[in-house]
C-alpha cells in the first residue's frame, strides 16, 4: 500500500526535494536531535493524541467553523468564497495549534522555558498562552518596530506573563527576531526550547508545525464536504513563513483543488518594498534551513516589507518551495491598498474584521471569484484584526460601507 504524501515528505532528514534540512552550528546539533527524536516517538503516543485532541476541543475552542461570505460573495459578483475561522480560535489566530503542541514537547523534554520570535505578536500571544497553561517561562523577541505597531498584542503578552525581548539590530522586524532568539536560545538549550513559529527553521520545525496545523485544513475538508457535497475548487492562504498555508494546504494536496499562496507586494516590485520571496528569490540558506530567499548583492538576506508584520520575511518554508517547483501550487501576490481594502471589505460586507496578514488572501480571493465565477474558493481566515486596527485607522481613514 503507498504511503501518503504526508507521511513520506519530507524525508528522514528533513528536506523537502532539495529544499529544508537542518543547517546548525555544533552546539545546536543536540537540542535539535532531541526534539526530533522527541516528536517522532510522541506523535505515535496515543497519549500525547489524546491529551492534544482534549486541549483543542475545550480549551482553544475548536473545531473552528467553515463559514459562507455570501455578502462578499455576491459584491465581487463571481464565485463563492468561504472562510475557515481560525480568527475564533482562542488567542484570535491559528498559532496556537502548535504553541500548545510544542509546550507539551518542551513539557516532555523536562525543559522549563519557551524561547520564540514573532512579528504580528499573534505566536507570541499564542505561546505566552500555552506557557501560562503549562506553567512553563516564557521569552519572546519582537523587532522593534513591531512592537510599536503591534502594542496589543504586546500588552497581551505581557499580561500572560511573557517577557518581551526588542530586537533593535537591522530593520527590527520579523527576520531580526528570529535572529536575537536563536542568540537567546543558544545560552539555554539545557533548559529552554526554542518553539518556533513558522513552517521554517532547521529540521523537524517545517514537518512538525505543518503536522500540528494540519488540523485545520482536515476540519475544512470535511466541513466543506458535509456543506457543499464538493471539494472546494481553490484553497487560498496568506504566506510569509507559511504555518496557516500548509495548515490549509495539507488536507488537499492529494486532491484536485487548485492551491494559492498568497505573498505580500507590499509597496511595489523594487528590492525592499515587498516580501514576495517566492516571486523574486532565489536559492539559500538562512535561519538553519535552504529555501527560497531575498537576497541583497551581497547574497545577504535582503530588506523585506509588509504592512502585515507576521508575513515581512525574506524567506519561506521550504514545503511551499517544493509544492511551487513541482507545480502544485500557485504563487500569488497582493499590494498594501488591496489588504487594506479586503480589511475593509470584509469588515462592513461580513462584520468580520480580518488580520491584516489575512487580509491577503481574501484580497486574492475575491480577484479569484471575480474571474471564476463558477468556482468555491476556501480561505484560511487565520487571524482577526483587533491588533491592527489602531494602526490601519490611523493610516486608512475608514471608507465608505460599499453598495450591496
């Protein structure tokens, strides 16, 4: 019997074709086989499955619902987008489906602190969350310039006991933390671990977060079944690491749905005004992994930007290079005006206020709906928008409700 694409990708070591792996300096190589050899043996554990399942479902909330935007639907006058609300999910984003599951690694491991980086603040809410459950410490860095515009997910940290750590080097964004937390973690392996927040990272980080995620797209499928008695024809994600994409996209590589990341144009095409990794980069190695990345003419990574801070990376996790080289996904953009008009559009359309990150892809969504009118398109609505809404008001002044 042929195993599934799941169970056999990526491979023992880590890669994804010849994406992934785990790229360390020496004093990293142990903490990181032990969290291996840790997931590989708990996730067999019907324990450790049970214990999870029991969180998800009355603690975080789920299964979160799949929900039919008719109104938004019917403005673009084409296809019918739905949308999988990990937005209800407690913490207000799909982050805590890993954040509990790697507590519960570090739990067994005997380890005492989470160490992570976060760019919206929606994984540091997350794992401040699973470290207040757990009774773990928590460390969380965060670029400074995220920290000023992302203030209540930093006072929501904060309030569930985290310390939050600027990272003031560099454009003190997204990449900039990752950086100042593997500093933190190296001087703490033998009692933290580093629990990172994205489909990224040295191997088993990409497998592991992808497998914890995929929660979501299997509750999708099958609700999206029972809904409509179809698969849906796309399934569309924002992606800047990718957790919330291949969160989604795991249920459906195997089937013929059509499959659309959907990166961050930002201001425009030029170097440093986007974060469009898929679309511009090229080959590399950065944070312990090889993937596509955004390079200066150094070959360094290169400034990256976004008006979503969670997506602002000049990398990607390397199972959606992998699915775009081999064809079986669609790399997709979208600028800041037309996040700030899904943001709106689906606020007033919908009553629900989007992430900013999120944004993206029903920004995408609705050009698709617009173009296929026939077809269903499911959306990873994979955070709500209370963090960004100071900022957007600030910036956007709130336009007219559009006409129904």
């Amino acid at each position: 019997m042929q195993k599934s694409y799941l169970a056999t990708t990526p491979d023992e070591e880590g890669f994804f074709g010849k994406y992934g792996g785990a790229f360390l300096p020496p004093q990293l190589e142990k903490p990181f086989a032990e969290i291996t050899a840790a997931y590989d043996k708990l996730s067999k554990s019907h324990a450790f499955r049970h214990e999870l399942a029991t969180i998800r479902k009355h603690y975080q909330g789920r299964p979160t619902p799949v929900y039919h935007a008719k109104n938004l639907s019917d403005f673009c006058g084409g296809g019918q987008i739905y949308l999988k609300r990990e937005d209800l999910n407690h913490t207000g984003a799909h982050k805590l489906n890993h954040c509990m599951a790697e507590a519960l690694i570090a739990k067994h491991l005997g380890k005492k602190k989470l160490i992570a980086e976060t760019g919206a603040g929606q994984h540091g809410v997350a794992l401040a969350t699973a470290a207040a459950y757990f009774g773990l410490e928590c460390e969380i860095h965060m670029g400074e310039v995220d920290i000023a515009k992302e203030h209540p997910n930093v006072v929501r940290m904060k309030i569930l006991g985290a310390t939050v750590v600027p990272a003031t080097h560099g454009l003190k964004t997204l990449k900039e933390a990752v950086d100042s937390a593997f500093e933190s973690y190296l001087s703490q392996t033998d009692t933290a671990i580093y629990a990172i927040g994205s489909v990224v990272g040295p191997h088993p980080f990409p497998k592991m977060v992808r497998d914890f995620q995929s929660v979501v797209g299997f509750e999708a499928k099958a609700q999206f079944l029972e809904m409509t008695g179809v698969l849906p024809d796309h399934a569309v994600a924002c992606v800047g690491g990718g957790s919330n994409a291949m969160g989604l996209f795991s249920a459906f590589i195997e089937d013929p749905v059509a499959l659309h990341g959907v990166e961050p144009l930002g201001r425009g095409t030029a170097l440093g005004d986007h974060a469009a990794t898929l679309t511009y980069g090229e080959e590399g190695i950065m944070h312990g992994f090889r993937s596509i990345m955004l390079k200066d003419a150094e070959g360094n990574p290169a400034p990256v930007y976004s008006i979503g801070s969670g997506i602002d990376y000049p990398s990607v996790g390397p199972e959606h290079a992998y699915l775009r080289d081999i064809g079986r996904s669609t790399v997709g953009t979208c600028n800041d005006a037309e996040a700030v008009d899904a943001f709106y559009k689906l606020s007033q359309l919908e009553g629900i206020i989007p992430a900013l990150e999120s944004a993206h892809a029903v920004a995408y969504a609705m050009k698709l709906a617009a173009q296929n009118p026939s077809d269903a398109i499911l959306v990873n609505l994979s955070g709500r928008g209370d963090k960004d809404i100071d900022f957007v008001i600030a910036n956007h002044p709130i336009p007219t409700p559009p006409r129904r």
